[in-house]
C-alpha cells in the first residue's frame, strides 16, 4: 500500500488527469533507462532478482541438490567467455548436423541428405532437444474443459520475426525485413566459411530468399 501511495500524485486532480494522479509519483522518480523500451515495477523487480540470483549461482556447489548443481554448471558455462570465443561456430554446426544440415551450407544436400530426410523426426528433435518449434507448435498443458488432466495441444508457432506486421508492411518494418534477410545471409556465409566451402554469395542469396518466401507465406 505504502508503494502504491508513493507511486500516486494527490495533489493531482483525478477528475481531469487520473493518469497523473494515479501514476505521478512514479514519473517524478523513474527514468526509462537507455538500455530499456519500457519500465515499470516488473521490470525492476526482475533487475533485483538477477541480482539475487547472481549471488546464488556464484556461490560454492559443494552440498548442494542436483538441480542446484545444473544451473550452477550451466551458470559457468555461459560466463566461460574464452571457452565459447575457443569453441566458435562448433556447437552450431554439431546442432545442424543433428537436423539434417543446412542445404544453403552443405555440398550436394538433394543428393547426400535428403533421400533419408524425415520432416517429422527431425521436428520432434528441433523440440526435444532445442525447445525450438518449426511449422507446429506442440506442448502439454492444463485441459481447458477439464483443469484436473493435461492435454497434447497443437498450434501454430512464433515466426522469425515478432510479428506478421514485420513481413508485410513499409517503413521501419521494411527496414527490419531487409536487415534480417541480410542477417541470414550473412549467417550462412560464415558457415559455408567455417565449414572451408566454396564462396558463392549469389547462391546463398537466392536460397535466403527463397527461405525469407516460405516465412511470409506462412505469415501470410
């Protein structure tokens, strides 16, 4: 309550400006930071909860529970700056192997790959082992008609950008459009590279393309 109050401006007139009223005492006393779109009391009770946390996961793991330990390794893992600038593009192209490989990035992929290539198998890997979803959306969660079981749904997933509005729309979406393709054809160069490919930026622009279609049709 004491925070609500805080966070009020009474000596507003809530008749003719209740934002100013019910929100003054926020604006008066927070910035949105640079780092930030937005700022409220969620965000910052989150940055005092990374705080927090930073503390735990830095501490000795000596006694503690398996699921403790997990997140400690995991913790270490993303901090080992030296480690993963050692490892460069390794973990990727052992996860594009697991998927079948890339065709924009992989030597005669129609004839090496494909002839043993299942849509299905290596969906269910993109989501068992990535938590990535492609095409479909799959998950377990509470039976709307019933909340004491749990049901399989199936929906459609997230696109590559946040929204349809981004593969259909001019200006700043536009903008976006162009600078993602050139994302993804910068991504699959540097993995042609890496893997000592032959350089051919018209091809790898023409299958960026064509993969940049295939979203906005299922955007569409």
């Amino acid at each position: 309550a004491a925070r609500i109050i805080q966070n009020m401006d009474p000596t507003a007139d809530p008749c003719k400006d209740f934002y100013q009223y019910a929100c003054g005492g926020w604006l008066n006393r927070h910035v949105i930071p640079e780092t930030s779109s937005r700022y409220s009391i969620f965000d910052i009770l989150r940055d005092e909860l990374e705080i927090i946390l930073k503390g735990v996961l830095e501490t000795s793991d000596q006694g503690d529970r398996e699921a403790f330990q997990k997140a400690k390794i995991l913790y270490k893992s993303c901090m080992n700056e030296s480690l993963i600038e050692q490892r460069g593009s390794l973990p990727l192209l052992e996860a594009l192997a697991m998927v079948g490989d890339w065709p924009v990035a992989s030597a005669d992929w129609n004839k090496t790959k494909e002839p043993n290539w299942s849509m299905e198998e290596k969906l269910s890997i993109m989501n068992s082992r990535f938590n990535k979803r492609v095409l479909i959306d799959m998950f377990v969660w509470n039976d709307d008609r019933d909340s004491s079981r749990h049901i399989i749904y199936i929906d459609q997933p997230s696109l590559g950008m946040p929204s349809r509005d981004y593969y259909f729309n001019g200006g700043n979406y536009q903008r976006v459009r162009e600078a993602y393709l050139q994302f993804m054809i910068t991504v699959a160069k540097i993995i042609r590279e890496d893997k000592n490919m032959s350089k051919d930026d018209s091809f790898v622009q023409e299958e960026m393309a064509k993969v940049m279609e295939l979203e906005t049709e299922i955007a569409n």
